[in-house]
C-alpha cells in the first residue's frame, strides 16, 4: 500500500528538528528506523501532513561510556548496539544483549533505542534492560530539556510523557556499582522473530559474603507498559539468595501481575512463565558476579 503524507524533511540539527516539529505540531510523526512508523502509515493506520526524520542527526548515534555512566543516543541502531564492546564487556551489558532479542537481523538494522520505546509497546525487548539499569530518558523541546526515570515514561499501551513538539535524544545509565550483573530472558514461541509472550530483566548486587544489596526486577508483556516489580526487589533486598528466598521471589512476581490473555498465550500461561524464569534469572544473575 502506499504511504500518504505531504512533505518528508531530514534535519541535520537539534534545532532544525525542533523548528519543524513546532510548525507541524500533531500533523507530523518522527521516524529514524521507520521500522514501526512505516508500516502503519501503510496500513494508513496513521495519517500526518510531514514525515520528520532525525537519523541524519549526528549527536543522536552517540554511544558514550565513562566510569560513572554512559549515555546512548535515541537513533543508536539495536544491531550496532547489541555488538557494541564497550558495553557488551561492561556494567551495562544487558542493554546490548536486550537489542540483540529485537526482532530479525533486518529489524536490528534499522530499529532504534529510541523507537522501540518510545512506540511504547507493552511487549518492548529492550525496556526491561533499562529498567532494571534506572535508565533516565533525556528529552528535548520547546521549553529545554528535562530528564525523565524510565519507569515514569510510559502511561499506557502507545502512549509516553511525551509532550507535543518533544523528542527523545539519549537514554543515561548509572554506574551499577560492584559485584553486581543482570540477566535477561525473552520468552517467545518463535523465538526473537515474534512478539514477546514474557520478557525478564534482573539485576543483582552482592556483598561479599554474598547479602543482596541491589535487587532491580523488570517485566514487559505482562501489563499495560513493562513495569518494575518493587514488592520482589524489596523481598530479595539484605537476603541471601537461598533456594526459598529464590521460590518466594518468583511466586511474588507471578502474585504482582493481572496479564490479559490474548492470540500469543493465556494469563495463566504468562504467570507460570513468569514464576519458572524469575528463578532462572535470579539464579543467572547471581552467578554472573561469581
């Protein structure tokens, strides 16, 4: 089918996107992969006047990573991204290894961090890595710059902060600090081609004597938005990670989510998903810090 909309613009600048974004207000749509945009305005599920671009925007690509945080900037492609060695060999590995469940090689080419959450998609592959990093959504507009906790970005299926004539352009991560390292799980029948039935974030931190001291539990296809899992953070928190801590945690997550049931699985399917993979996760991760 073909795509219907007015005008396409690729700015260069920040500014140029601003300035565009201002003039056509709820009549324009921002695309960088298009991997999503593209095929709904096909569909003519979506219908704008102007296309905005903002790939061609070199500071948006950057991946910076420092001691005490790095900032991935929202274009960064989730291939690149997944074999990025900087962060595949770092504190912040589990974003790379979340890009690299997103769809097919062909997808991972062209999706963006930053589109696949601002699509704001229940089922995200990568929201569950940045939760459980406390990822901070750097966003632009025209009243400046404000930073927003990942958690508090997503309001609803589709639907973001996100104020009209604002972008996201960087997503920072804090250092993780010590003795700590994440796991993440993608359940799909498919494998990473389909949509997420359940996916799994878990990070944990160790004290020496091997006391939690950092518990981060993230969960996507399981709610309206991918959500954090506070009541198992906090039950795992100054616990040693015994087998009956390990079923508790589990059995609380799977007790925390009301998941609906649709053509992928049942609610009573994701639940016991849930339940088997938190153990797992847990476990993995743990094992990880050695």
């Amino acid at each position: 089918m073909v795509m219907k909309f007015e005008k396409y613009f690729r700015p260069e600048t920040l500014e140029q996107a601003l300035e565009l974004l201002q003039e056509y207000g709820s009549d324009c749509k921002i695309i960088a992969g298009g991997t999503d945009v593209v095929i709904r305005l096909k569909a003519h599920m979506l219908r704008v006047k102007a296309i905005i671009d903002i790939s061609a925007i070199p500071e948006l690509r950057d991946v910076k990573i420092g001691a005490d945080q790095a900032v991935i900037g929202a274009t960064r492609d989730l291939m690149s991204l997944s074999r990025d060695p900087a962060l595949c060999e770092g504190q912040w590995q589990i974003v790379a290894e979340c890009a690299g469940h997103v769809s097919s090689t062909q997808i991972r080419n062209r999706a963006t961090l930053g589109g696949n959450n601002c699509n704001a998609s229940p089922s995200a592959d990568t929201t569950p890595g940045l939760l459980i990093s406390d990822a901070v959504v750097n966003i632009i507009g025209p009243n400046g710059k404000r930073d927003v906790p990942i958690e508090k970005f997503f309001v609803g299926p589709g639907k973001t902060v996100l104020e009209q004539g604002e972008l996201v352009v960087s997503f920072t991560l804090p250092a993780q600090g010590k003795r700590c390292a994440a796991a993440y799980h993608k359940h799909a029948i498919r494998g990473d081609t389909d949509i997420s039935i359940v996916c799994i974030g878990v990070r944990i931190g160790l004290d020496a004597d091997g006391t939690v001291n950092k518990a981060r539990v993230a969960l996507s296809a399981v709610a309206p938005t991918p959500i954090r899992i506070h009541a198992v953070e906090e039950l795992l928190a100054g616990k040693k990670l015994t087998d009956d801590i390990i079923e508790r945690a589990a059995r609380l997550a799977e007790q925390s989510i009301a998941p609906i049931s649709d053509q992928r699985a049942s609610a009573e399917y994701r639940k016991e998903m849930v339940h088997v993979n938190m153990k797992n996760m847990i476990r993995e991760a743990a094992a990880k810090i050695g």
